[in-house]
C-alpha cells in the first residue's frame, strides 16, 4: 500500500488584478487538512478524515472561484 505524506498543490489560480490562489492537501492522520491560500496567506484551513471529501471541497472552491474570474495558472 502506498502512503502519502508530502502537502499536494491541488491548483493554482490567478486572477486578473494580480491575486494568485491555491489549495494545498496536507495529509495526516487520523485527518488531513485542506488548505486554501490566496497570495500566499492562508484563507482557511477544514479538516477531512477522506480524502475523497477533501478532493470534492478543492473542487468546489476552484470551481466557485473561476465562476469570479479567476483563471487556471
């Protein structure tokens, strides 16, 4: 079984007045947490006990923030 131990960057976006954004996964155990910076200052953090929850919020977020006008970096 392979384990994970390193934060994962999920995505990185701009926006066009020059803010950057990015999730990060950090995992742990018995949860992870999920990070959410924008300009390298941390927005919030929410803990997940599965990381398939984790995946979905990262998404729902990025998706949230594209429909702002953000882009894919």
């Amino acid at each position: 079984m392979e384990t994970y131990r390193d934060p994962a960057v999920l995505w990185r976006l701009r926006h066009s007045n020059g803010d950057h954004a990015r999730a990060t996964l950090i995992p742990g155990t018995p949860a992870s947490t999920l990070v959410f910076l924008v300009n390298d200052r941390l927005e919030r953090g929410e803990n997940f006990t599965e990381w398939d929850d984790a995946l979905a919020r990262a998404e729902e977020v990025r998706a949230d923030l594209l429909n702002q006008g953000w882009v894919l970096e």
